[in-house]
C-alpha cells in the first residue's frame, strides 16, 4: 500500500500526495521539514541490503547529471526492511498525461511544442550514456512558466524488471540490448497517446501479432499526416528503422514546408500576440465549373428556340407552311427534350467498354519461372461502399495494361534470389505449425512468409519487376471483365469456403468458420485451390497469406484518390496489404478488403506476388 498524506519517512520528509505507482515503485510529492522545500520521493520496495552498493552507485551517477529541464538529485537513503528511497528537486505544475485527461483533444502545435522541450534534456542524457526509461505524458511536465521537465529518470541497472505498458520499447521488455532509439520508441508512444488519447498496444503483444498498431489519424482524423507518420515510425518496432536521435526526431515534429497550420478554436482570455489565434472557417464550396460540351448543348438550344421562333412566324404565310412547320416543330421540341435531359440528368457509371477483350498471353519470368498473367487496361468501380470504411467511396478508376504474377511467391523462387545474394533470406525459417518451412525442400511451392514489404520490393525489383498497386490488385483479383461487373470474392459474390485457405476449423481463432476443414492447418502450396481462381485465372487471391501491394496505407485516400492509375499516398508509415490469409474470417477475404503494416514487418501470413507495366 502506498504512503498516506501527512506520513513522515526517515524523520524528515512529510507525503503531500502520491505522484504516481509502478509494480516495484513509487513516487510521491512530499515536504522537507528541515530545508522547508518541495521534493519528490522515489520509493523503491526493496528491504534486503544485497543490493545496497548497486543503488548507491546509481545515486552517485545521477548526482553527475546537470542539465536546467532536469531535477536534481538531493539525497539518497535506505530503510531497512523497507527499501531505497531518492529525493529529486520537486518540480512544481502539470504533467502531460493529467493535460491530456483535462483538456482531450489538445491542439498538435502544443504536442510538437512540449515534446520537442523534451527531446533537449533527452539529447543530453544520451550524450552521457544515460537513458531514460520512463518517457510517458506522465513524466514530461510543464511548469507555470511554460518550462518543460523530463522526469523520473528510469534506473535501468537495478536489476529490477521493466515496467509493461504502450510506451515501452520490445527490447526494453526482454532485457536485451538498449540503445538511444529505446528512448524514441518512448517519445513515439507518448507522440501517439497526446495526439489520439489512446494508449499504443503493448509492443511485444505487437511483435506476436496480437495487436496491431492502428496509425494515428485512423483514431483521429483531425491529425496532420504528417505527425500520424511521425509517430508511426518512431514506434517501429526495429530499433534501426526509428528515427537516429532524439535532435532528429525533434525535427521530423517541424510542420513540413508547404503545410498549412491547423485550425483552432479562439481561445479565451488569451493573449493573442502569445499564441495566434485563427479563426475557423467553413471550407469554401468548390466552384462547379460548367463542362464544354454543356455549354455548346446550351448554345444548342438557343438555336432551336430561335429556329421554332421563326417557323411560326413563317405558318402564318400558308396552310401548308402551317403543317410542315407543325411537324417541324414536334421533331424540334422532342430534340429540345433530349437535349435538357441530357443536361439536367446526372451522369451515370461510365458504361463498361464492349472492345472485345484480348486474349492473356502470360509471359514467363526466365530467372524463377514465374507466369505472369496479362490484365487488360481499362475501367472498373474501386472499392465498396457497403464495406469497411476505408474502402469508401467506391470510385471509378482507369488502367493502363499490366501483368501480375499468376501465383503467389513460393520458398523455392524466393530462395534463388536468397542464393544470388540479392535478397535477405526472410526473418523466421519457420512457419506457425512447422519448425522447417523456408528452405526445407517439402515446402518449395508454398508461399515465402517472413518476408517484409522491402523484402517484397527487392525480390520483384531484381526479377525486373515491382510490386502491384491496390487497383491493380484489386481489378485483378474482382473484376470480370466480360460482365463488365467486379465481385466480391474472385470467384463471385458467394462465399464459398472450398474455394480458399481461410480461417476454417483449422484455425486457432476463437471465431472460426468450423463448417469447412481443408486439412492446412496454416499455408498452402501456391495455386492450391483452381475453383478460387479470379476471372483472369490468378489463384489465391483470397485467403492463403496476405499480399504487400505498392501503396502507402491511408484510410481516407479514397476520398482524393485520382481516376487514372492510381498509386496512393505520397508518404505514409504503414503499407497496404490485401486479400486475407489462413488467419482471415470470411469477410476479411472480400476483393475490396485492405489491411496495413508497418513496412518493416514480416508475419507467418503475409506473403506477396509481382506485377510489371506492360509495353
């Protein structure tokens, strides 16, 4: 039980409040009787006296440290039976975290602000060698004079294990080697919880493919792009694909050049030559500019009216006159009709081209063997306005010819690209029910697993190829090209469990479908299921593993997306993926489905295909 207000510790030190309470530790504010000062107690619940001399190194290396944004280091004592006790200058005002709690949402210029305060201290600490462990909204404060504080410095060599929760980098979780980017995990997470007011997801759980990270601006759409990236990155779990510094991630924080300062609210009672306030405003309807074709459909009309004007002038000439210009004016009025309807009608979904489609002539990768299949150019609706909300609003998209792989990679091509030197072998040897998979001949032509989405774009850019965008893919995998119509599954809009390797009774999921059992307990050999082919006669589309495409991941690109080979965002820091595995339910396995992940991430279901521009 922690310590009450008004209890004396060591005949000197009276508990105003607790701070805060780990598993091991505790931290409360308290009043030096003597010295008549503020001061911060850290409690350590350690009775025995084994490890008296480590804590009191520990206390002569922190007394070294002298930075202005860090407290200092008073005293250090020990109580028997009850544990070691350090007493840092108390620094008085509001920590992050109770920030977040009293004013949630808070506008990003101050995050960036406080955070890149922060980042000043944390240079310093690793110019000394020193972590920090512990960064957290609730250890980055800000005085009454808008000072920022990082405090409650983690003391790593105590032999004491670390604290589990969102902002702890995996490494610090398994005791393995440190570094500074352990620091930047922590600074991406604290990143991420201010800007969404949701704590990250543990990162080991992240690791085993327990939970995944969702990025930032899909919790918030308010969030600039650029600090969702940010954020994204800094958690990564690879601790060389975060960022090198705490200086370099303080910079990625700068609004880039070009971005416009986000909107606030005017602010009370605030000065404004401190913090500007701008005034919001609705967005300005886009003009609706009026087509050619309309306009000479207008200018059309004109001329009919002005021709009907003059046929009754001239029917008062002659009956006959009378009963032409009669007729003349039915033809011209049904003509008029026509063309208003033409006009005022909204226009429908572009008809499907009846161009005779050309017979696909697979071409065959010399290097691995791989058949690549043609896909036509041409129209087809993206996405699906009955699903999930990232694959909203459905849209027309137009394609240029490609070929895309007719199989999914197997061990066997990738691992000629391993031997060439020109690909890493992928991260586990293993597959989820197999302790030999990659490289173990009775498995050749099942997918390649483990590999991350550069390992993806390597593999395809040394066969001379790249990595098909989401339309491709998706035109691929759904769309029928002598219906003119895209299904939901690719074989057609009936789900049909015999027809994919899905998530059936061989499943560990608790949700599984148990009313089919196809004997796979994870993958299965490439092309396994020839009734699940798509309409161009690519196989595994659905189910299986999952497949990296090009795109950066946004949930809202759809709203902006160009109509014309679309290729997604221009940034991002998760990759898409599409088409479900042996892990996916059967709605996960839908055509317009879309996943993410980091790029860096390889799983025992994510796998991929390659696709080439066609000449």
């Amino acid at each position: 039980m922690p310590l009450l207000p008004g209890e004396i510790v060591n005949n000197r030190y009276k508990i105003v409040y607790l701070l805060g309470e780990g598993p091991y530790r505790a931290t409360y504010r308290a009043w030096d009787q003597e010295d008549h000062i503020d001061v911060a107690i850290n409690e350590y619940l350690a009775p025995s006296t084994d490890r008296l001399r480590l804590f009191r190194k520990e206390f002569s290396r922190l007394t070294k440290l002298k930075h202005s944004q860090l407290p200092k280091v008073i005293d250090y004592f020990f109580l028997e039976e009850i544990g070691h006790y350090y007493l840092f200058e108390f620094i008085d005002g509001i920590d992050c975290a109770s920030l977040l709690g009293q004013y949630q949402p808070l506008p990003s210029d101050l995050i960036t602000g406080w955070l890149q305060l922060a980042c000043e201290p944390l240079t310093y600490l690793h110019g000394k060698d020193q972590l920090h462990h512990q960064i957290k909204p609730a250890n980055i404060r800000v005085t009454p004079s808008g000072e920022v504080f990082l405090v409650n410095i983690g003391l790593a060599n105590l032999g004491f294990s670390q604290e589990i929760d969102g902002y702890a980098a995996p490494e610090i979780q398994k005791t393995i080697t440190t570094s500074a980017s352990s620091d930047i995990y922590s600074l991406g997470a604290t990143l991420y919880k201010l800007l969404t007011g949701v704590t990250p997801p543990n990162a080991l759980e992240r690791e085993s493919g327990l939970e995944d990270l969702v990025p930032a601006r899909e919790i918030n759409p308010n969030i600039e792009p650029y600090l969702s990236v940010v954020a994204t990155r800094a958690m990564d779990l690879l601790p060389e694909a975060r960022y090198e510094s705490a200086a370099e991630f303080s910079q990625a924080l700068n609004r880039p050049t070009g971005r416009p300062s986000p909107l606030y609210n005017e602010l009370r009672r605030t000065d404004s030559t401190v913090f500007p306030v701008v005034n919001p405003r609705r967005p300005d309807k886009p003009r609706r500019i009026m087509e050619q074709r309309t306009i000479l459909a207008l200018g059309a009309i004109l001329l009919i009216f002005a021709g009907v004007v003059v046929g009754l002038v001239l029917a008062n000439q002659s009956p006959k006159i009378q009963e032409a210009s009669t007729a003349a004016t039915a033809t011209i009025r049904s003509e008029v009709i026509a063309v208003l309807t033409a006009i005022t009608t909204l226009t429908p979904t572009p008809a499907p081209s009846t161009t005779p489609i050309p017979t696909p002539v697979p071409v065959v990768d010399d290097k691995t063997g791989a058949r690549m299949i043609y896909i036509p150019g041409g129209i087809f609706r993206m996405g699906d306005d009955e699903g999930e909300n990232d694959e909203r609003p459905s849209h027309i998209v137009r394609l240029d010819p490609y070929f895309i792989d007719e199989l999914e990679v197997s061990n066997e091509q990738y691992s000629i690209c391993v031997n060439e030197g020109a690909c890493d072998p992928p991260d586990r040897p293993g597959a989820t029910l197999h302790r030999a998979y990659y490289g173990d001949p009775g498995f050749a032509d099942y997918p390649v697993i483990f590999v991350s989405w550069n390992d993806a774009q390597n593999y395809c850019a040394w066969r001379g190829a790249r990595l098909p965008s989401e339309a491709e893919w998706e035109r691929a995998a759904g769309y029928d090209p002598e219906q003119a119509i895209k299904y939901r599954f690719p074989w057609g809009d009936t789900f049909d469990g015999t027809y994919l390797n899905f998530c059936d009774a061989n499943c560990p999921l608790e949700d599984r479908n148990i009313t089919y059992d196809d004997g796979y307990g994870d993958t299965a050999p490439v092309g396994t299921y020839k009734e699940g082919a798509s309409q161009f006669g690519l196989y595994d589309m659905a189910g299986n593993v999952m497949e990296w495409v090009s795109d950066w991941y946004d949930p809202r690109y759809y709203e902006t997306s160009t109509d014309t080979n679309p290729l997604g965002p221009l940034e991002g820091g998760f990759k898409s993926l599409r088409g479900g595995s042996w892990l996916s339910l059967d709605e996960e396995v839908r055509v317009s489905g879309r996943s993410s992940y980091s790029p860096s991430v390889s799983r025992a279901n994510l796998g991929f295909r390659c696709s080439s521009t066609a000449p």
